[in-house]
C-alpha cells in the first residue's frame, strides 16, 4: 500500500529537485523566474516528450509583462532565422534573449493548449500595425511548440522569397512554374538544424518527384540532404518535404511515429500579393507561379490534421500595400482572406502601462539606457511621448540614449 | 518623423553684437533669491536686450547636447540634416552596444572600469583630441615661418571634429559605414590611441621644434 504511494511520489518530489535559476537583480525587474527544469530541457532530445512539469508552470496570465530567457542552445537551434535582426543584435549586446510575455503570445499558447489535434488545424493570424510585436508574439509560441516537442515548419519571411530573387530557374517538374534554388536550399537547412530528431525518425511513403525518385521507408533526412545537396530540384524537394509531413502529421496517434505539425508562416500576405520577380520575357511573375509559394499555399489549407498553423501579417517587407494598411483584410486582399478563411484572428498592439513599465525596467536593468535624463521621471515621459508605447520605436529611441 | 524640407528659415546668421544667444532648457529660469549680484545683473539684461532666434535643431528637453549638435552640422553635408543626425545616432548606438557587450561579458571586477555612456565616451574622446597649442603662419623677411601660437576654445574644438571627421572619411577602408568609422575611431581616441590623437601630438612636436620662432608673434 505504501509502495503504491511513493511510486506516485517520485515524479513529483523529482520535479521539485529540478534547480530554479533565480536571476541576481529580481528584485528589481519583472524578470520571470527561470524555471530552468534542467532534467527535462536536457532531455528534449528524445522524440515526442513534453515534460508535465514544463506544460503546468508554462506560462499563465499573471505572468505579462514579466520577461524571461530563451536558452541558448534553444534560440541556436530553432530560430537560425526567424528572429527580428534587431532582435539578433540585442541578444548578441545583452549576451541573453529575452522576451516579454504579452496578451496575445498567452491567447495562442492557451489556443495551442485547448485545441483538438484529431480535428483539421486552427488558422491563426496575429495583426496589428507596424513594430508592435507580431513576430515576437509567433516565435514565443513557436518556442512553446518547440518545448512541447512538436514538428516545426518556420518560413522567417514569405516577401523575402516573391522579391530580390537572384536565380529564377523555369521548374524542371511543371512547365509553366518558376523554381528558386538558392531560398529553397537556404530553407532546407535551417529546417534541418531546427527538427534534427525528427529527421530519422519520420520514414517517407512513396515520394515522386520528376527526375528522383525516393523509396518508400526512406528517412526525412535523405530527402533533405538531397535537396539541400542539389540546388537545381531543392524547390520540388521543399514541396515533397511539405506534402509527407501534412500526410504524416495526424497518422499514428501514439508510439514512435507520432508528432505534432506546427506551421509557422511570418508575412502570410506575400503569398496573396504581387510579386517584384519578373520572366524572361519582362512580364511580371504572379506568386502562383513559383514553386515555393505555391507548396505554401498548399499548407496553409486545412485538409490535414494533427497541427496548428501560426502566420503573421506584415506590412514592412510587403509590395505595393500602403504603409496605413494592417487589418487581415487589407493585406491579405480578397483572395488572401477567402483562402484562409475561417481563421482566429489575434490582435497585438502598442505596449500598456505595465508592459512599458517592464521594458524601461528590462533596459535599466541590462544598462542599456545610460542617459542621466532617460533615467529620470521626465525622461520617462518623454520616452512615452516620443514612442507612443511602440515597442519597436522604443527600442529604436533608447539605442542611442 | 515628418521630412519637412521647406523649414521656414527665421534665424539669420549675422545679428548685432547685443542680441543674446536663447537659452531653451527649462532650467533657465532659477528664482530671484538663488542668484548672485552678477547673475541678477545678467537676467536683469536679459529682460531688456534682444534675443536671437533659436534654431530649429535645438530643443527644451534634457537631451540635447550642444556639442552632438555641432558635431552634426560639421558633419552635414548639402544641407541634409536628416541624414547627419541619422549617422550620429547610429554612431552611438554601436559605440553603446560594443562597451555594454564587453560590459556583460567580463567578470564583475572588471565592469566598473568599463565606461558604457556613449555621451561621456564622445565628450572624454573630443577632449583627448584637442591641441593645446597651434602653428600659425607668419612672413618676416619674404620667408614664411611656423609660429606656435595659443588657440582659442572654439578653434580647439573645431580643429578636434574636424580632424576626426576628415579622418573618418579619407584615411578608412571605402566600404565601412561612416557610423562604423567614427565609433572605432571615437573608442580609440576615449583610450588615447588612433590616428587623431596621433595628429595631435605631431602639432604638438612641431610646435615644440619651432619654439625659436615664437617670438615672432605680435599678438
């Protein structure tokens, strides 16, 4: 009878053993508790493990406005792009990357938590205007998928691959499709770095592309290796990679086989926009017509299932949107929005008065404002003035004070 | 930011001696009971006499700078500003990320000594840039000498950016940023090295080897 209960004890009383990394200056700052579970973010090598510890504590409500670290080895290995660059910059200064937990991040880490994988995947898109945090907002969630133990498919940038294309080479599959070596075999790498356990573990069906075929029971890896190998059919490869892992996601529900998809998509609005690519005969390219848009659209349908799909909207990198446009409607255009819907809409604005709070206290505490005036009340003030709570405007104006 | 390229120009260069220069911040104005005789003497004027115009780049808030604001319009060129004071902010800023990295990498001992104030960097750097003594050129005889010669505040201050200004734009590697430059060359000259501090010291040699002539300045 005893026995009984101690069995039932271990897992707890081992979980309480794990070391809580308290940062020096809490006092101080909002800085979040580090629960550095070191027995579980060690572990999550092994494949399909999601610590219960990790999914309780994750982070609730009472939590915004608090910041907390990004392990290094997790942002080396999930994010190799992805990440804003001034972000990139920050941590390499800061020599730590912290993110600020925010409403919305918590809406669609709650959404993530409560959703039905047997059911085709949620849509959701974070909007709002321009440097208020939506793809800060997306990779938080992402990393809370990473944690979880999920499949990650992270396109950084959509614009970046329908303008400055170097290399448009006319598809070796489909005759009227445009491939793109270079983005693709770029893409093909970081997803090798960011699902490295996956790669072993998730055996093909029967893949057929034009000129290579590979064998039913065929690890992931090799398919990547040859399209990463091969510039010339790496976008068909990107497509075959897309496609197995949308058959596969909902198969096995239990044992080795299964996984959870996560697509993650930032500037969802380039594969519904206009593109700055032109043919050989110096007529503009639709994004239809090149491979990799096309395969992403392909994704962004809901006719598969075990997974969740995470875009963001941008303005920023887009073509031909006006610079006061940011509502879904407005960027996605009609056929955008017909295309994706039904979908969650998740609003991110400008910082409230506690999140600003957080971040002059963040900044003050990594010695980042070093103006005597900026350290004052009327400094602050005129931070607020200046910013308008704009995180990315923030950021901007406390660079140089 | 609005870019308002018709800004309405009220300030003329040229004003009688006895306007006075404005005094924008909001610590200008002290109670009477603060000051001394001379300093009620001064605001006493101030009530009668003139005022020049301020200049638009100028602001009420603690952070402007008067010397940042010179050091900007030394470095404008054609008039664009926008672009002048966009280089000086970026330069700060990467003068501030390269102390505050090597602020956090180094152990605790260490990090008192490290100055992370982009401000007090650029204002020790000017200082460390500044000759003390100048050369000046004067004819006796038909030959022209090298006189060594006592230099003004000012002419020291604008001998100092202009120096690390012309060094930034000649003597450095054609596809580095301007901002890149001048912040290696800002750190530099804070620590006493790099080649302003070094064109310094030569005036120094020079003015030291042609303290025979010295005699031949009037003034």
């Amino acid at each position: 009878m005893h026995f009984f209960y101690l069995i039932l004890a271990i897992p707890t009383f081992f979980c309480l053993i794990c070391s809580f990394n308290k940062s020096l200056e809490m006092s101080k700052v909002h800085r979040l508790m580090q629960n550095e579970c070191k027995i579980c973010y060690g572990n999550l090598t092994t494949f399909n493990l999601s610590c219960p510890f990790l999914s309780q504590t994750y982070h609730s409500e009472r939590h915004t406005g608090q910041y907390y670290t990004l392990p290094a080895a997790h942002i080396q290995k999930l994010f190799p792009h992805g990440l804003p660059p001034r972000f990139q910059l920050q941590i390499k200064t800061f020599n730590e990357g912290c993110v600020m937990v925010r409403p919305p991040a918590l809406e669609l880490i709650s959404y993530l938590k409560k959703a039905d994988y047997s059911k085709p995947p949620l849509r959701y898109i974070l909007y709002g205007d321009v440097g208020t945090g939506k793809t800060m907002c997306l990779s938080h969630a992402l990393h809370y998928c990473y944690t979880q133990g999920w499949l990650i498919v992270h396109i950084s940038d959509a614009h970046l691959w329908v303008k400055n294309c170097k290399e448009l080479l006319p598809s070796s599959s489909r005759p009227s499709r445009f491939d793109q070596p270079i983005q693709a075999s770029q893409w093909l790498k970081n997803f090798k770095i960011t699902n490295e356990r996956f790669l072993s573990k998730v055996q093909l069906g029967y893949v057929w592309t034009k000129r290579e075929r590979t064998e039913k029971g065929q690890p992931l890896g090799e398919l990547v290796d040859q399209g990463v190998n091969r510039m010339k059919s790496s976008s068909d490869v990107v497509g075959a990679v897309l496609r197995e892992l949308r058959l596969q996601a909902g198969g096995a529900t239990e044992g080795e086989g299964a996984f959870k998809l996560a697509v993650a998509v930032d500037g969802l609005n380039a594969l519904w926009g206009k593109t700055s690519l032109k043919k050989e005969d110096r007529t503009m390219c639709e994004p239809e017509e090149l491979t990799l848009i096309h395969n992403v659209r392909k994704m962004m349908k809901n006719n598969w299932s075990g997974g969740a799909i995470l875009t963001a909207l941008s303005q920023t990198g887009s073509l031909f949107k006006p610079q006061s446009a940011y509502l879904p409607s407005e960027l996605l255009g009609e056929e955008g929005f017909d295309n994706m819907e039904p979908f969650v809409p998740v609003s991110v604005s400008n910082y409230n008065e506690k999140e600003f709070e957080s971040c002059y206290l963040y900044y003050l505490d990594r010695n980042w404002l070093q103006h005597s005036h900026s350290r004052s009340e009327e400094g602050k003030k005129e931070l607020i003035f200046l910013s308008n709570k704009n995180p990315s405007i923030l950021e901007r104006l406390c660079a140089f004070l | 930011m609005c870019v308002s390229l018709s800004l309405c120009l009220v300030r003329w260069s040229r004003y009688n001696p006895y306007y006075l220069d404005p005094d924008p911040s909001k610590d200008a104005r002290v109670p009477e009971s603060e000051l001394s005789p001379e300093e009620k003497e001064l605001q006493e004027l101030k009530t009668v006499s003139p005022i020049k115009a301020a200049l638009s780049s100028d602001t009420s808030s603690a952070f402007n700078d008067p010397l940042i604001s010179k050091f900007i319009n030394m470095m404008m060129q054609d008039g664009n500003k926008i672009l002048a004071r966009g280089i000086m902010t970026q330069t700060l800023e990467t003068i501030k990320r390269k102390q505050v990295e090597k602020y956090h990498k180094s152990p605790a001992a260490k990090r008192e000594e490290i100055e992370c104030n982009p401000y007090t960097v650029f204002h020790q750097a000017l200082e460390n840039c500044k000759p003390i003594i100048g050369l000046a050129s004067v004819q006796k005889g038909g030959k022209s000498y090298q006189v060594p010669v006592p230099l003004t505040d000012n002419r020291r201050r604008f001998l100092a950016m202009k120096w690390l200004i012309t060094e930034c734009r000649d003597n450095k590697h054609r596809r580095t940023h301007m901002y890149e430059k001048l912040s290696q060359e800002l750190l530099a000259a804070f620590a006493n090295e790099g080649n302003v501090v070094k064109r310094k010291h030569d005036l120094h040699k020079m003015a030291e080897a042609n303290r025979a002539y010295a005699h031949y300045r009037w003034w």
